[in-house]
C-alpha cells in the first residue's frame, strides 16, 4: 500500500476541508448573530406588543367605563327638575339604546324602591339590601362582576336576552334643593367586555398566541383568558408597578412575557379594582427567527458542502501530477455544470450571434421552454415583441467594450415566457472568451411579483394619501357647514329665547314668589350659558379671522384668546417679514392653523415649558410653520405617537393631505419642535427651502 506522505495529506484533506470549515464557521456566526440581533428585537417588539395591547385594552375599558358613568350622571341630573315619570323613563330608554352595553338602567328613592327604569322592569321593586343601592347612596360606585338576580325573571317576561354575568354603575342623584332622593344605578353586560378584548386582540391569525384578561384586585379571572402561571407569579405581577413587562415561567416551564395596567376611568369619579393583564408566549414571537435559523443551517449547510466539493476539485488538481490536468478540468467543469444546474437564477449563454448556447434548468422552469429545445435557438424567443431584433447591436456593443460584466437595463430587463407571460427579471451580463470563442452569459432573477408588489404599494400609497386628502376636505365642508347651522339656526333660536325670556320676566316680574325669582334667575344664567357655549363652539369649530384675514392675523387671534389659560407660559407670534399679508390656498391655511392650534394646545398641556413661539414664513408657493417650546421635549420613541393619543398622528394627517411635510422631535437646545413645510412644485424646483 502506497504510503501518503505528509504534504500529500495537506493536500489531499486539509486543503478541501479547510473552505467547508470556514464556511461553517461563518455560518456558525450568522446564526449566533441572528439569534442575538434579530430575537433580541423580536424579543423587545413582543415585549412592546405585550405592553401596548395591556394599555389598550385598559384605555378601551377606562373610556367605556366613563363614558357610562357620564351618561348614567346626566340621567341622575334630571331628578333636580320636575320632569314627569314618563319622559324621564324614556331618557332612561334613549341611553339605553344608544350602547350595546347597557342591559337595565333604574333611579330609585331614597328607601330603595325603583321609581323608574328602562323597559318598565323592576319598578315599584325595592332593592334596599342591593348592594348596587347600599354602595350607590354614598357615592359613584363600581360593582364587579356578578350573574343577574332580580332582574332574570323580568327579563325573560319581556321576551329580552338575560345576560351570563353584570357589572354594576351607581351614583345618588338629588332633588331641586340638594337633598339626596335616592339612587340611579346601570347593569352592564359582561359581553360588552369580552368585544373590548377581541377588538384589542385583532385577527386570530395576527394574535400570535397573545392573550388579554381582566382581573380583580384578588386575581379572579373575569373576562378574557388567564395567563398558564402559578398564582403566586400572577399576583406578585398585579402589585407590580404598571407598564413593566415580566418574563415567566408558565406551567410547562415555557417563557411568557406578562404586562398588567389599572382600569382607572380618566376624569371620571368612578374607581375600579379592575386590571388588564396581557400575555404571549416568548417561543411564538421568536418563531420568525428559529425559521431563519433552520433556514440558516439549511442553505449554509449546502453552501459548505458544495464549497467542500469545490475544494475537493481543487485539491485533487494540486496533489496530482499535471498530467492529469485533463481529468482534473473535466471534474471541475461536472462541479461547475452541476453548480449552474443546481442554481436557482436562471444562466443563459450566447454567441456573437444571439444564439443559444446554455440554458439551465432555472431558466428551462422561468420561461416555460425545454432547455434541451432553446440549444441553438435565437435570443429573440424569451424577449417581448416590443425588444426584438434590438439585443444584437447591443450584445455586439457590450462585446466589443473592455468591460466584463455590466447590468442590463440599469439591473432589470422583459423577458416573455412559453405562454405569452410577459416577466420582470433582474439581470447581469458578462462576457468570456473560450478557445477564441465570444461567449455571453446572462444571470436573470425572476422579480415579477416583487414589481408587482411594489407597483401595488405605490399605487395603495397614492390611494391612502388621496383618501387622507378628501376626508380633511370633508371634515372642513363639515365642520363649516355646523358652524353655520350653530350660527344661524341655534345662536339665533337662542337670541330669540333670550329676548323673550327677558320680555316675559318684566310683565311678571311683580308676580313671582320668592322661589319663583331664584328659578327665574337660575334659567336666565342657563340661557346665557348656552349662549356662551354655542360661541365657543363656533370658534372651534371655524377659526377666527382665518378666511377674511388670514393664517398670520388668525393665528395671533388663537394665541390672544390662549394667554388667559397659558399662566406662565408666554406665548409669542414671529411672521417673517413679508409674511404678514400673504395668503396661501384655503386648504393649506386650514390645516397649517390646525396643525399650529394642536401643537399649541400640547405645549401648554404636557411641555412645563415657559416660553412657546409660534414662526410662520414663506412666498405665494411656499410656506414654513414651526411651533416651539422650551419645555420638557418630546422624546425620540414618542415623535411617531403613543397608543391612545392621536394628536400628532391627526397632524401628519393633514400635513399627509396637502401634500406637506410634518416633522415632530426634540429640540437641540431642549424642549419640542414641530414644523411643517409645504410648497407647490414650481416652488419645490426653484429650490425654496423652509428655515430649520
């Protein structure tokens, strides 16, 4: 036996395994850097979907909650008037009505006993022991979740659905003088709730196992489905700060990343127990990136075999005499024929003449014809009719440059399959010459639906930013159009009230009982008020001075009206000179004063600041409004909006809607900047540009 001497083993083993173990290194890296970069972000977005969909959820509930509770408090208000039984009933009826979640709502007297509710159920009923009336008496009150009682039966009498569970609303309502009546409390269906969570929840196939629950103060499940921990886990999460996103170990030893938020209704008496927890498997949202991962080992597993198999080839060359060069290149070229048959873009080889001289199995399956049938055949087959008879003077160009590889078509050419299908390909070419022989290769990628894809991106872009446009249209025609019913048919019905309230008092002036006189004068203030309120309506809804004046002059006269409530804050207007008595079209001025009328709002509301400067510059074709302050700034995570706040989301909207550009971030020197800028495209090609 022939013994291999060391450099022959170096080059028989090391050589060819020496490319394969570096390519497992590498991939060994990849998937190591895949792991860490791509799960630690899938990781931080789970984390963020977990915590936003807790917060949502909590918003949605808190805001229905108060919502109810107002209503249910406006319904009291009527007990302080002389209203009859039965229009006080069918008030009742109508709130009823407009929300899904309401399933009985009821006032009783000061003993218990219902005097009036919906549907006519339970009237004449005492609830005294009722804890919807015990806790009721003493202020709002939020009671949990309980399955129907006395009204089960009344229910089913009057033909209505009896829900599984109620949640109960209370609050003591007043007579005319202030002395407490009784009680006027809501059932809510438990149903109502659970639709909260689906909402949140989304479509089942984008949930990724993600979970919602709302809970009371000892844990109890009420709605939703319970995160799979120990109990223990769940209530040292409850008595947690809000907001943090815990990782734990459920049941079966699985990871779940678990977020809880209070439902705690804003600017709302009533309070809650209640809390949302969020929940969703770590493995589902890291499912993405162990797909990679196995995609990963997969392909570099193939890549270093192959390169494996080339350093075969190769060595084999190196440690065999060179006689046997012949044999050498004729397994290198069954490697190579075998790399080209194995690739997935499709190889095209031509002569100087447009004749075929490869075709592989890639583009055999792209263009629909047999590779052993295009051998020999014209160029001309797989291009569009529009190209034909065009691609010879350019190969023949290409061929006699000095380049040896170059993009077709800025990267991207036709082509046309068996059937007629026309294809979008991305495509290279580069020329060898083999014994004397020109030879032109051609590496094509079928990108048809990509360009697909992206032409329909951008005509559903151009679509989105045209709907944008015609709802702010819309919400102005709108907006105009009840300003003026407000103006003319509501403040003048008012005027007219007020007239004839005051010519009646004189003529009875004499005859009225003390009592009488404080009524008089009570429904007097409340005429005045409505009057106050239809002209402060009048001004949210149509700035001032914007149509007649302008942006300059209207928005001084929005800052002017502001001082009173800015306290602190100084309020500053800077036009630039030139600017004062420009005017801009009509929809620009409409939504450049709204976009400046919310950012101010926001600096007075969250910015601490003491000083907001509004600037306004600009040409006939061209405007920049910028509104800053020196306050708290607005951080980076919070320019693109937060969940339940659409102020700036509703600015790009209308900046989106004309065509401008809105940008909102913090400040170098500390505090908020927003700007936006708008120009017409004559303006835009003359190269105007906004201050920054």
């Amino acid at each position: 036996m022939p013994t291999i001497h060391r450099p022959d083993r170096v080059l028989t083993w090391v050589l060819p395994l020496l490319p394969a173990g570096v390519a497992l290194l590498l991939l060994a890296l990849v998937v190591l850097t895949a792991d860490r970069i791509v799960g630690g972000e899938l990781k931080l977005r789970a984390s963020q979907r977990v915590e936003q969909s807790a917060d949502a959820l909590a918003v949605e509930v808190s805001r229905m909650l108060a919502r109810r509770t107002a209503e249910v408090d406006l319904l009291g208000v009527l007990a302080r008037t002389d209203i009859r039984r039965d229009a006080w009933r069918s008030q009742l009826q109508r709130i009823k009505a407009s929300s899904s979640a309401y399933v009985w709502i009821g006032a009783t007297d000061a003993s218990g006993v219902v005097e009036v509710a919906t549907d006519g159920l339970l009237e004449g009923v005492s609830i005294a022991t009722r804890p919807v009336f015990t806790n009721g008496r003493h202020g709002a009150w939020f009671g949990s979740l309980h399955p129907p009682v006395a009204l089960r039966e009344p229910l089913r009498t009057y033909g209505l659905p009896v829900p599984t569970d109620l949640a109960d609303i209370a609050l003591p309502i007043f007579d005319g003088e202030g002395r407490q009546r009784g009680v006027i409390a809501a059932h809510l269906d438990a149903h109502h709730f659970n639709g909260l969570i689906q909402e949140v929840l989304g479509p089942v196939e984008g949930r990724r196992f993600l979970k919602l629950a709302i809970v009371d103060g000892d844990g109890r499940v009420m709605m939703g489905e319970r995160p799979d921990v120990p109990e223990a886990d769940l209530r040292s999460l409850l008595v947690g700060p809000p907001g943090q996103v815990r990782a734990v170990a459920d049941l079966n030893g699985d990871t779940l990343l678990l977020a809880h938020r209070p439902i705690q209704p804003a600017d709302s008496p009533l309070r809650t127990n209640w809390q949302v927890v969020a929940a969703q498997p770590l493995n589902a949202a890291l499912s993405p990136v162990r797909q990679l991962e196995r995609s990963l080992v997969a392909w570099g597993g193939a890549t270093a075999l192959l390169i494996g198999l080339l350093g075969f080839a190769v060595s084999r060359r190196l440690a065999h005499p060179f006689s046997q060069s012949e044999k050498h290149l004729r397994e290198q070229g069954e490697v190579l024929a075998a790399v080209i048959n194995s690739a997935s873009d499709a190889v095209i080889s031509v002569d100087d003449k447009g004749r075929i001289t490869l075709f592989n199995p890639a583009a055999a399956h792209i263009f629909g014809h047999a590779a052993e049938q295009m051998v020999g055949q014209p160029l001309d087959v797989l291009l569009p009719p529009s190209q034909r008879g065009l691609h010879l003077s350019y190969l023949q160009r290409f061929g006699e440059s000095k380049s040896t590889t170059r993009p077709m078509g800025v990267g991207r050419v036709g082509g046309v399959r068996a059937d007629g299908q026309l294809l979008e390909l991305e495509a290279s070419i580069s020329q060898i010459t083999v014994r004397g022989r020109r030879l032109l290769t051609a590496i094509l990628r079928d990108v048809t639906e990509r360009v697909r894809d992206e032409r329909a991106l951008k005509r559903y872009q151009s679509e989105l930013s045209e709907l944008a446009r015609r709802l702010l249209d819309q919400e102005k025609q709108t907006t105009r159009k009840l300003a003026q019913t407000l103006h003319d048919q509501l403040g003048q019905t008012l005027g007219a009230i007020r007239l004839s309230f005051d010519a009646l008092s004189g003529l009875v002036a004499d005859h009225l009982s003390p009592r009488a006189r404080d009524r008089e004068r009570k429904l007097g203030g409340l005429i005045d008020q409505a009057i106050v309120e239809v002209r402060q309506a009048l001004v949210a809804l149509r700035p001032p001075l914007l149509d007649e004046a302008g942006l300059p002059t209207a928005l001084d006269n929005e800052m002017r009206a502001r001082s009173a409530e800015a306290e602190l804050t100084r309020l500053r207007l800077e036009v630039a000179p030139g600017a004062q008595s420009l005017r801009w079209p009509a929809d620009v001025e409409y939504a450049a004063f709204m976009i400046a009328r919310e950012a101010l709002a926001n600096a007075l509301l969250h910015a601490q600041a003491s000083e907001v400067v509004v600037q306004i510059d600009g040409t006939p074709g061209w405007l920049s409004l910028q509104v800053s302050d020196d306050g708290v700034g607005l951080s980076p995570e919070m320019a693109g909006g937060r969940p339940g706040h659409l102020g700036i989301v509703g600015m790009r909207e209308r900046a989106l809607a004309i065509g401008a550009r809105m940008e909102a971030h913090k400040a170098a020197g500390g505090g908020t900047l927003i700007s936006l800028k708008w120009g017409t495209a004559k303006a835009s090609n003359s190269g105007l540009h906004g201050v920054s």
